[in-house]
C-alpha cells in the first residue's frame, strides 16, 4: 500500500465505509486512505474480545505469517496499526466478497468453475507449503473472490510455521478435518502439511455438489471422516470423481501433497477440458 513508510498509520489516515463482513472477533469495512486514494478491507478487532477468547498467539501469528506471503491467490495483509482498545489489519479488498455466498446463491459450482478454483487453490497451497506454512482452516468462508473473479486465501488465524512440518494441535473446522485430527486418543500423534490436501479434497467435492461430503451431525461427522465414508453423486464426472477419491480415502490417500496432485492424471484431464 503506497504511503509515508516514516509515519506510522493510524485510524486518522481511512476514511471508513460499508461493513463487509463480521467474524467471531472481527468486524472488516471498506475504506480508503486518504493520501492515495488507495481502497482496502480494515480488519477491526477488539482487545478485551481477543483476551476473553484465548486467541491472542493467533492474532500475533496471523499477522506475522500474512504480511510475508506474496501471492495473486493469498489476500495481502499490507500493515497493522492499534490504540487502546482496537487492532486493525489493512488488507487487500477483495470485491466479490466470500466464496461461501456465492456457493450458497449458485447450489454448487459446474465443473469448469470448480476446476479453475481448485486449480488456484492448489497454486496458493504449494506456495504456502513451499513456505513450510499450514493453513490449517480451509473451507469456503474463508475464500474471497477478487474483482476479476480469482479467489484469495484468507483468515490466517489457525495457520502456523512449520519448518519440521510436524504439528500436533487440533483445530480448524469438522467437516473439513482429515482422520489423523479426529481419531480419538495419543496425545503424540501428529500430522503435517497433508491436512490442508485433504480439506481441499472436501472443498472440491463441496463445490461439485453443495455441500460438503462427511456432512452430519458432529458425531457421525466424526466417525465418516475416520473411515472416509462418503458418497459422490453420479453427474460428477469420472475424472473429478477419481481426483476426490485419490485425496480423501483412508486406503488410496496417494495425492499427499500439491506437486502429486498437480501431475496427477485426473487433474490433467480437467484442467485441459475447462482451461
């Protein structure tokens, strides 16, 4: 964001506009600064809201890990300023709003559409990965649509950096969780960068379908994720069907990272039919 690097931003140099969205701890506006001109999203959290919550290591590691990523499908985190009762994090706008609504309107997504998001969700997550950074909490709301209809990764609340690429706390959303998150007991029991593949799995078959595949109550939620137990409708075409099976089965889990997924024959057919 172009602007006076010697002088440190406050909430004097926006002009605030329409709320765009609101979260657990945040509320997000559109606003301009007022020297350039220049449009972005203010991210507002409130102090007392992150203290009664537990979550600020997340807010501090959400701000280190998104102001160093530097991709066209990662939303920017350009700076951050704070006064006595707020933080606020200047990001990038993205103005189709979240994936999720547009989910929402359309059902699910044709296979041309689905292709080409998942197609820029795999490029943002071997990015990531190359970075030794897990998202850890991928599902369509926390996806933006940019203004020329590509998609962002955003909410690095529960992402961490892994350079061992061992992590062991669970977190995230259910439905999207892969079986070594949900698998009931051993404290040691570890996983790595492989989690965020499998919640692109499931995002893929959301897409297809509309919803996501091990849907349920909680409990069973559960127990169909640790035994891989879903049900791909017949209008998804062999190709798609194969890709999700490849990513999300207990037995033929071969497509474990974003290089395997990216050659992978399945993934060639599509993005050569709808690209």
């Amino acid at each position: 964001m172009p602007r006076n690097r010697d002088k440190p931003l406050s909430l004097n140099d926006f002009e605030i506009g329409k709320p765009l969205g609101k979260g657990k701890f945040g509320r997000v506006y559109l606003a301009r600064e007022k020297s350039t001109g220049f449009i972005c999203a203010l991210k507002v959290l409130h102090k007392s809201e992150l203290v009664q919550g537990k979550v600020e290591i997340q807010v501090r590691r959400e701000i280190e890990i998104q102001s160093n990523l530097r991709h066209p499908n990662v939303l920017r985190l350009f700076g951050y300023f704070h006064d006595k009762k707020r933080i606020f994090l200047v990001l990038e706008y993205a103005g189709h709003g979240e994936l999720y609504k547009h989910l929402q309107k359309a059902g699910k997504f044709p296979e041309w559409r689905a292709a080409q998001y998942i197609a820029q969700m795999t490029a943002a997550l071997k990015y990531l990965h190359k970075k030794h950074i897990m998202h850890r909490d991928i599902k369509p709301e926390n996806i933006l649509v940019g203004i020329h209809g590509e998609i962002k990764i955003s909410d690095f609340g529960w992402s961490v950096h892994a350079p061992n690429n061992r992590r062991k706390t669970m977190c995230g959303t259910l439905d999207y969780l892969p079986p070594e998150m949900v698998i009931p007991g051993g404290k040691d029991r570890f996983y790595d960068e492989k989690i965020d593949i499998w919640s692109l799995g499931v995002l893929m078959y959301e897409f297809l379908v509309g919803q996501a595949p091990f849907e349920d109550t909680p409990v069973m939620t559960q127990r169909r994720i640790m035994r891989a137990e879903m049900t791909i409708p017949s209008f998804v075409s062999p190709e798609a069907r194969d890709l999700i099976k490849k990513v999300n089965s207990l037995t033929s889990r071969v497509l474990s990272d974003t290089d395997q997924f990216l050659f992978s024959s399945s993934y060639s057919t599509l993005r050569n039919v709808y690209h």
